[in-house]
C-alpha cells in the first residue's frame, strides 16, 4: 500500500503542477498511474517467490481478479468522479485485491502440496 500511496502523492503533484501551468485541468489524468509502483512490487516478489507452478497459478488468478475487481469499481465511479478519482479507485482495488490473493493463495498451496 506504500508503493500505491507514493505514487498517487507524485501524481497528484504532476497534476497540481500541470494544473498551475495551465497545461491541464487538476484531475484530468488517469488515476491508474498511481499503480506502478504496486506492480514493480509485485512483479519483484514474483521473482523472489522461486520456481514452481504455484506462483505462476496465483499470480494469474491474482491478476485477474484483481483487474477484474479494479475495473468494475472504477467503472461504476466513473459516472460520479473526474478520471483521477476513479482510476485511482480501481487502481487501489485492483492492488488489494491482488494483494489478499496472491499472500493466502501462495501459504494455502504450499500447505496443499507439502
């Protein structure tokens, strides 16, 4: 959630700088950014995991329900928020929803298979 907070903070000041500039409306960029950081950390302990097909298994349901998630709340902020609200909606979402997948569908099949 740092990584997800980091990046939504130097978001925000892209678009306050751009706003003052006058380049821009404030909220006008895509809130989605903000993910990132999250996904270079994801993407790290995908690595550091090790071999074996069960984190390529959670991985993928982890993404996928993830940006499923993601997508399905940004899409119903949509019709309320500027892009930067509900992207950054969907983007934390999908982050935490890849998050609860990935920690206990990795201790739940290495418990599973030994």
């Amino acid at each position: 959630m740092a990584g997800f907070v980091v990046g939504l903070v130097v978001l925000l000041i892209f678009e306050g700088i751009m706003a003052l500039t006058g380049f821009g409306q404030f909220g006008e960029s895509n809130g989605w950014l903000a993910v990132i950081l999250p996904v270079w950390l994801f993407t790290e302990e995908f690595r550091a995991e090790g071999f074996g097909a069960h984190r390529v298994l959670v991985a993928g349901l982890a993404g996928g329900f993830g940006v499923a998630a993601g997508m399905s709340l940004a899409g119903l902020v949509t019709m309320l928020a500027p892009p930067l609200v509900s992207g950054a909606v969907g983007a934390v979402t999908g982050t935490v929803v890849y998050c609860l997948i990935w920690f206990y569908g990795l201790r739940w099949l290495s418990h599973r298979s030994g």
